[in-house]
C-alpha cells in the first residue's frame, strides 16, 4: 500500500508532463512547417516586396516633389518606416490563407481531429505567421540607405521587435478571419477589402495631423495605427530630424486631445492579440 500510495504522485506528473511536452512539440511543429512553407515559394518572398517598394520609390518620389523638403527631410523618409509596416501586414494577414488551402485539402480537419488542443495550433500557426512576416519586413531594412534613413543596431533591434509585435496581431487576426472563410477566393478577396483601408487609415502613408473630424474618428479606430505609430517614432528618433521636420511630420498619436505615450500603444496592440488569439481560437473549435 505504501509504494502504492507513493508512485501515484509521480505518474501524475508525469502524464502531465509529457501532456505540456506534446503541446509545445504541436506548436513547433506547426511554426516550423509555416517557415518551411514560406522559404520553398521563393515568389511569395518576391511579391511581398514588391509592393512595399513601388509605394516606398514611386510613391516616395512622386509625392516629395507635391509634399517638398522640411528641414532636410523629405516625404520618402517620412513613408519608410509605414512602408516596412506594410511589408509586415500584408505578410502576416495573408499568411493565415495557409488555413483555408488546408481546409480545402482535408489537412485542416486531421490536425482538429489530432489529440492535441486548439490552442496549440493557434499558437504554432500564430508563431510561424509572426515569424515569416517580420523577416519579411527585416529584409526592407536593406533599403533603409537608399532613401537616407540612417540605421543603428539599437534601432534594428528595436524595429525588429516592434515588427514582431505587429506581426503577431495581425497575424492573429488574419488566422480569426481565415477560421470563418471556407473558400480561397473567398478569403482572398475578404483580405483586400480589410487590408487596404487598414493600412491606408493606419498613418502608414500620410501623417495623421489635420485629418478632418471624420477621418481622424476613423484612424483612431483603426488598431493598426497604434502599431505604426512605435515604429515610426523609434526609427524618426535615429535621425538627426529638425525641429521644423518633427512637426511637418509628427509620430505621436492624439486621442481627445492627450498625447498617448508609446507604452500605451504598444498596449492597445496587445490588447488586439489576445482579443483575436481568442476569437481564432473560438473560431477554429467551431469549424468541422
């Protein structure tokens, strides 16, 4: 009865164990074949820079000639740091369509059948999106010189970090969106309708001083912008920006009035994680 009674605790601990050490293996697994995904389509790496970089040269260079030049910093300075936070939504959010194709192709419903929990593979798909998304936009920093931003590498760490935390937003969004499309045209064309205004009413292109009512209403709305806000701010404050340039182009995000510090938009951006962490969660233990 006393050896009985004594290994009792320990296989316990053990079933337990091994339980959290299956969950993590799930994550890993999941991240790792995200990665895997997105390094063997060489042209998914290609066509997310594409973008960024027309709206980073074509627009950059058509619009400095309409904006002009404000104590030595220009409109394509200013567009940079929005440029490397589209590189990184436009990623993140169409990372997730890898739920829908699994979908279509029966994989989907052998991972949800799989004896592991739904968390787990939220996690993993969450990591792996967050994962690809800010590599993608790490790989813009290569073009930081060629429109006279001046790089450091407290400031690439900072941007890189900042990147994973917006990655991981969006990335649980666009998961929480693809939960509920059965269809790839479906959620391609569901993600253009959400991506673009997003981006365009984030700040990522313009500055959001002297907005009329409406539009600023809209822009503070929009979560997006207290994810572009912190990165604009940590790459403006590695510059050698004049005061005349700070206030043509101000980083700072104004709600009724109050200056919000940084901190508290990276909260909002984290608050906007774990809202749409749980609404994909709920999401993908309804889906068949």
């Amino acid at each position: 009865m006393t050896t009985a009674a004594s290994a009792s605790p320990t296989a316990q601990v053990t079933v337990t164990d091994t339980r959290i050490s299956d969950e993590i293996r799930v994550v890993g697994m999941v991240w790792e074949r995200e990665l895997i995904r997105y390094v063997r389509t060489r042209t998914r790496i290609v066509s997310g820079l594409v973008q960024p970089v027309l709206f980073l040269f074509v627009l950059g260079y058509g619009m400095s000639g309409l904006v002009g030049t404000t104590g030595g910093f220009n409109f394509r300075e200013f567009v940079y740091p929005g440029v490397v936070a589209m590189s990184v939504v436009m990623t993140a959010m169409f990372s997730a369509m890898s739920i829908v194709w699994d979908r279509e192709f029966g994989f989907l419903r052998e991972m949800l059948v799989a004896p592991v929990s739904r968390t787990s593979l939220v996690l993993g798909k969450t990591a792996g999106g967050a994962t690809v998304a800010a590599a993608q936009g790490t790989i813009m920093l290569v073009l930081a010189p060629l429109v006279g931003i001046h790089l450091t590498p407290l400031l690439v760490a900072e941007v890189i970090s900042l990147e994973l935390l917006m990655a991981v937003a969006m990335t649980t969004f666009g998961v929480f969106v693809a939960s509920r499309i059965q269809k790839m045209e479906s959620f391609q064309v569901v993600m253009q309708m959400l991506l673009m205004p997003m981006l365009f009413l984030s700040g990522a292109l313009f500055p959001l001083n002297g907005l009329p009512g409406w539009l600023t209403v809209i822009t503070r709305l929009n979560p997006l912008t207290y994810a572009v806000a912190p990165l604009r701010q940590v790459v403006f404050s590695a510059q050698n920006m004049s005061a005349a340039a700070r206030a043509r182009f101000p980083t700072k995000v104004t709600l009724f009035g109050y200056t919000l510090p940084m901190g508290l938009e990276l909260a909002i951006v984290v608050v906007f994680a774990l809202v749409f962490f749980v609404l994909a969660f709920r999401g993908l233990s309804r889906t068949e």
